[in-house]
C-alpha cells in the first residue's frame, strides 16, 4: 500500500485504475469496513508522493482493500468540467459502500 504512489506515478488513468480491481482474491474476508478505512487512512497520512492527490491514494486503497474483504465497494469520480481543457484535470474520487 505504501508502495502505491511509486507505481503509479506518472502513469496513464488506465493503468492507475488497474490498482481497483473489480475481480480479486477475498484474503481479508470478515473483517469490518470500519477497520479497513481507518488502516487505510492511517497509511495515506504521511504522504511522500501524491501529496495533491490524497483522494485518490486514498479511494484506490480503499476500494481495493474493501474488495479484498469481500464487500461490494463503488470507486467514484466527479470532475470539475470547467478543467476539461485545461493542462491539469480538476476532480475528485471517493468511495461509496452501502
């Protein structure tokens, strides 16, 4: 997890959408949404890279680690669409699960 920002870095939104898999191994089975955020935010606190970006770090982790647990998590996005054009895309990503 800690690793993320390094892998992703500097890569294509495709790519970067590979770390929230919607097919994965359930080795966390059983353990409480509740925990899982709140490790996974512990661990995106202090970041090195990806500072800007905390929201993706964190919906990235998040999803992925909720799947692993076996829950059914959605990976959302909403875009500033006044950023379309421009250098740097403006947008936001979280996760929902009911």
């Amino acid at each position: 997890a800690r690793l993320m920002p390094v892998l992703i870095g500097q890569r294509d939104f495709e790519t970067v959408l590979k770390w929230a898999p919607l097919n994965a191994p359930a080795p966390y089975r059983g353990l409480p949404s509740a925990y899982i955020v709140t490790r996974v935010n512990r661990t995106v606190r202090h970041p090195w890279l990806m500072r800007d970006r905390r929201c993706l770090r964190e919906g990235l982790l998040g999803f992925r680690f909720l799947r692993m647990a076996g829950l059914d998590p959605e990976l959302r996005f909403g875009v500033d669409t006044r950023s379309m054009n421009e250098p740097r895309l403006s947008a936001h990503c979280w996760v929902c699960l009911d």
